[in-house]
C-alpha cells in the first residue's frame, strides 16, 4: 500500500458521520413538478454530462467502472453482463420494465441486443421521454413503450415482467419500501431485478472520513490538471475540490440521491440479491467533477495520475475505511411468504 495512503487511512480512523440534511418544506407535488422539470432540462448529453465535466465520461474511468461492473467477467459493460450470466438460456424475453428511463438509452441498448419482445419504460419528466420516443423512432424501435409514468403513484402489473431495470434511478425514488413491493409482485416467479446505481449517502452528505479522503487526494492532482471546465469557472485553476452542499442538493433535485443509502437495505426486504458488484466511484465522483476533461487517454502523465487516483480509491475501499459508492446488482423476487 502507497505511503500517501497509509497517512490518510490514519488520519480517518476517527470518522464520524455528517448531519442530517434538514427536511425540506416542499410539499409532495412540489418536489415531484420540479424533479420532472429538472431532468427534462438535464438530459444524457447536457453540459453536466460532458466528457470535459462527468467523471464516467472519461474513457479510462469507464473503462475501470465497467471492469468493476461485471466483475472481471470479460463483457464490455454491465447490460450484456447481466443478459448474459442471468438470462442466457430465455433471451430474448417476452417483456421488460426499464423505470425512470430518461432518454431511453438502457431500452436502446437492450433493444440491439435483441434482449426482449417488448419493452415498458417510464419516467416522470416530459421532455426526456420526448427525447427517447424520437430516438426509438428513428431505431425503428416499434417494441418499445414509453409512458409518463411516476411509479410511486401506480399499481404495476402482477407477475408481468421477466426482468426489471433501473439505471441510475432507484436513487430518486423516495417510497423505497412500496416501490421495491411493488417491483417484486410485477415480476415473473423466475423474473430478474437488475439495476445500476449509486448507494451512497443520501443527498451526497458524505461522512467526514470521505470528505477528507476525497480532499487529500484531489490536493495530489497537479494543479495544470485542476483546469476546469465548468461554465463561469472555465480554464481556472481549482485549489478547492467542489465539494456537494447537500442543502443546495436538495434544492437543486429533491430526488437526488433522497434515499440512496438505503437502497440495498430495503432491496433485500423484498429480494434475493444473487450478485453484487461494487464500483467504486466513492471518491472519483467529485475528484473528476468539472476536471475531467484534463485527463486524455494520449497524455501518458494525466493517465499516470489517474492510476494513482484509482489506487488510493481501491484502497481505501479495500481497507474498509470507505464503501464503494455505486454498484450492479442482479436480484430474484422473494416469494411472498419469505417477505417480512
């Protein structure tokens, strides 16, 4: 283990945990209209998903996320990993469920791959299910039904779908409990429930072991590669990592993150969890944010800090300090009787 990260693990022996994020006074329509209104403005593509400023945009971040992902399997990423290992033998499959869809591009994906008959996808924000309609169209993509859907509000079809995807959305939900209920009783028997997702803290209120980890070693990255690509900020040198205000989190998307890390806890209320594939991402997340554009594959240095930036993460996960932030799971329905 690297000298650097034998010092920070001591120095974060005494973590403890961060304060609660204050409840908001919105009411429940409120928090829903501006959700929606939120990502319907913030779509896969948008400045906040550039390859200059999203951390997974960096091809060799992907590229380890991924690994993680699939857990060394060989697969390319975690879609065909999950077809693959747990639905081999049954592609394609009569139907799936993809919820809080976005602009559709999990159903695209599983749609090449030939992975099902039909497919429902729902999302509560308008202006992105335009986006993934417009896309499918122009895919020729017929089997795919998208609908403005808010999944905490409706009764899903009973034993309905072989298999059930959230891709980054299992975080926003907020009624955990009824929503995984409700998720388990419209699988199949012998249905699969798969999702990609952040399981940190909730709102991004990060303990004060993680705040001072990802500090630490945002201060190793050489200042020529702290160059940001934010608007209002562009070109600058960052001396600060930009750190999340959870408040300001809260009031930017009240979904965010609402109830993240509680989400493997109730999954496991209500299914079987046959594999779990930790990610990472713990400090990664903000370390890149706004910075990520400084790391190209053809600048042997950046591609070195980067490495490093892997190492501290993976050991700091590895050692216990810290969780891993993101994961990929593959569940099975509990039958009923099993449910408590």
């Amino acid at each position: 283990m690297p000298n650097v990260l034998k010092k920070i693990i001591q120095q974060l022996s005494g973590r403890a945990v961060a304060a609660p994020v204050p409840p908001d006074d919105m009411s429940e329509e409120q928090r829903k209209a501006q959700t929606a209104e939120h990502w319907s403005q913030n779509q896969a593509g948008s400045d906040a998903f550039s390859a200059d400023v999203y951390w997974l945009a960096v091809p060799a971040v992907q590229q380890r996320h991924q690994q993680k992902a699939t857990a060394g399997s060989g697969h390319a990423h975690w879609v065909p990993y999950c077809l693959n290992t747990f639905l081999a033998d049954r592609l394609p499959v009569p139907r799936m469920l993809s919820i809080g869809c976005g602009t559709g591009t999990l159903e695209r994906e599983l749609y090449k791959l030939q992975a099902f008959q039909d497919c429902d996808a729902v999302d509560i924000a308008p202006a992105a299910l335009d986006t993934a309609r417009a896309e499918a169209a122009a895919l020729g993509a017929r089997t795919l039904h998208y609908s403005l859907t808010d999944v905490e509000r409706v009764q899903l079809p009973s034993a309905h779908y072989d298999a059930v995807w959230f891709n980054g959305s299992l975080h926003h939900i907020r009624q955990l409990e009824k929503v995984c209920a409700n998720v388990r009783q419209a699988l199949k028997a012998d249905g699969w429930l798969f999702f990609n997702e952040y399981v940190g803290a909730n709102h991004f209120a990060f303990d004060q072991a993680q705040c001072a980890a990802i500090s630490h070693a945002f201060a190793l990255i050489p200042p020529a590669m702290r160059r940001s690509f934010v608007q209002g900020s562009y070109g600058q040198v960052q001396n600060n990592v930009p750190l999340p205000d959870p408040q300001e989190v809260v009031k930017v998307d009240p979904s965010e993150a609402v109830r993240s890390q509680d989400i493997l806890k109730v999954v496991e209320q209500h299914f079987q969890i046959q594999a779990l594939n930790t990610c990472g991402g713990t400090l990664l997340q903000f370390l890149l944010h706004g910075i990520a554009g400084n790391f190209k594959a053809d600048d042997p240095q950046a591609m070195r800090v980067l490495r490093m930036l892997f190492d501290i993460e993976d050991g700091l996960i590895e050692s216990g300090t810290l969780n891993s932030d993101f994961v990929i799971v593959a569940a099975t329905p509990k039958q009923s009787e099993s449910v408590p």
